[in-house]
C-alpha cells in the first residue's frame, strides 16, 4: 500500500510545487513592473528564486493520504475547458451609393 502511495505523493507535492512557482513569479513580476522597466536579468532572477521558495514550501506540504487513496469518480473529475473561440473582428460594411451615369453623346 505504501510503495503506491509514494509515486501518488511525490506528484502532488510536484504539482503543489508548480502552482506555486507560477504565482510567485506572477505576483512578482507584476510587482516589479509597478516600479520600473522589466529587464531579462531581473526576470531571469525572479525565475530562479521564486523557484527555490516553491521547493522550500512544496517540502512541508502534508498531503492527506486519504484523498489519494480515493478513486475519483467520473462525476468528481474536473472536465477540460472547452477551447476558447477567437473572436472574429467587428466586420464594417461599406455603402456605395449609386452613381449618376452620364449619357454618351
């Protein structure tokens, strides 16, 4: 029982660890963005240090074992968003208005 649960958990942790990342580094950049000019080198160290800060966090997460032991049932499964349809560009339609033709003498 235990030797399943351990691939179980160490993918939770992983994805706890992700989702994270991605919202420090969201915030952050935000943040910086506020107060100046973004460059690639402050990006590139927001990257690595919010990746270090999720690591840290993602180690003491307790994951109720419980919950992973579960089936999920096909009603408790989260469905896949629907893919967004691109919007087409408000289309402008032109009037011609019609032309007086001159009689050809």
């Amino acid at each position: 029982m235990k030797n399943k649960l351990k691939p179980l958990i160490k993918q939770a942790k992983k994805t706890a660890q992700k989702a994270i990342h991605q919202t420090l580094v969201a915030q952050l950049k935000e943040t910086t963005a506020k107060f100046g000019a973004a460059s690639k080198k402050l990006d590139k160290k927001i990257e690595k240090e919010a990746k270090k800060l999720a690591k840290k966090f993602a180690k003491d997460i307790k994951v109720d074992e419980a919950v992973l032991v579960k089936e999920p049932k096909a009603a408790d499964m989260p469905k896949a968003p629907e893919p967004v349809k691109a919007e087409k560009p408000a289309t402008v339609k032109t009037v011609k208005k019609p032309v007086a033709k001159v009689p050809a003498s």
